[in-house]
C-alpha cells in the first residue's frame, strides 16, 4: 500500500481499533484465474503474538477456502469510514484557488498465512466469539446457545474455519494531515453539515479535527 509518512499509522491499538469498528474486512487471495476476493466478517484475537490473529469462517461452497488451505499468503484489507472532499471547504480555495478534490479514509491491511479449520468444535467457538462481538453491545444480546444444537451442528457442517496470524499490518488515515489548520477546519466543518453526518462524515469529521498536521 502507497504510505506517504504523514498518513501512516502505525499503533497497533488503533489498528484493532479499526477492525473491531469495521470487522467486515476483503479478503484477498491468488487463485488459478487470477486473484479472488470475498468479504468476511472477521473476530480479532489480540492476544497472539505482538500483532494479533484474525478468526474467521466462511461457506463449505466458497472455493476460496480449497485455495487457501495449505498455508498461502492472504491480504485482508478492512476499510474504515471515508468520505468525499470538496475543495468548496478549503480556505485555500478562496486565497488563491489552487485546490482540487480528494478522498479521505481511514484503512488497515493485514497480510499473513491462512489456515483452513475443519473441526468442530474450533467452529462452533469461532461463531461464538463472533456472535459476541456484535451482539455484545445490544440490550437482549442473542447467542448461539439459543438456537437448538441440533440446529447449530446442522449449520456448522456447511461452513470452514480460516485462521490467519497476522504478519503484517499497516494502517493509513488520510484525514487531511497535509492541508493547513484553516484547510482543516473547513473540511470538518463541511463533512458536520452533510447530509449522512450520522454514518461516515461524521467519524471522518471528528479525524480530520483529531489528527492535525503531520
């Protein structure tokens, strides 16, 4: 990935930060035809090794499990909030027009071997942590107790583990680190009054304001 200095991120709590916000990462492999990509929610172990272990399943009928099962490199790339920058909301524009549109955004990408797990019971604790993540939060949390074993073993057979201890890890926001304080200010200000100030012009606000220059 292109990493100007100014944009690179390199904490690896922030990092996670970021996965565990946006855990619906790409991942990405070398199949016979070329390169093969599906989207998977991912759980993060943080507590393997100095960078962490992604955790994750996916359909028996996806081939890109068959193609991954003997140790390949796999890329998973997991993208936080973005949003479009006008250049309306640079003060620049007005001093001296020299300004142009961009694209800010906040990503992690992860590269590391990628085990296929046929057991299980690993399975069934893989879906519960899961599950966990995204029902934690929630008033009447469902788990996967709730449903019928029978039920759970039934879906269980249909689905692969995929296990990837992260050997690498780079993380870039460019949230307008290389624009001045005015530029800055103005941009936080436009992405507050769009209209989905709810979703990612909001979060992309807030970065912009938090990261200040380089």
């Amino acid at each position: 990935m292109y990493q100007p200095p100014h944009f690179r991120e390199d904490r690896i709590d922030i990092q996670h930060g970021l996965i565990r916000a946006h855990p619906l990462g790409l991942l990405i492999s070398s199949g016979a035809d070329g390169p093969v990509a599906n989207p998977i929610p991912f759980h993060l172990d943080p507590s393997f090794g100095s960078k962490g272990r992604l955790q994750a399943h996916v359909a028996r009928a996806n081939g890109q499990w068959r193609e991954i099962r003997d140790g390949a490199p796999v890329l998973v790339v997991f993208q936080g909030p973005h949003a479009y920058i006008t250049p309306s909301w640079y003060r620049t524009k007005q001093e001296t027009g020299k300004v142009v549109p961009t694209w800010n955004y906040a990503i992690v990408q992860v590269r590391g071997p990628a085990r296929v797990i046929e057991d299980g019971a690993w399975i069934r604790a893989q879906v519960e942590a899961l599950t966990r993540d995204q029902e934690g939060p929630r008033a009447e949390p469902w788990a996967v107790g709730d449903a019928p074993d029978t039920y759970i073993a039934s879906q269980i057979k249909g689905i692969v583990g995929i296990e990837i201890d992260i050997a690498e890890i780079d993380g870039k926001w460019k949230v307008s680190q290389n624009r001045s304080e005015a530029d800055r200010n103005g941009v936080a200000e436009g992405l507050m009054a769009e209209p989905d100030v709810a979703n990612d012009a909001a979060a992309m606000a807030a970065m912009v304001s938090e990261r200040g220059t380089p």
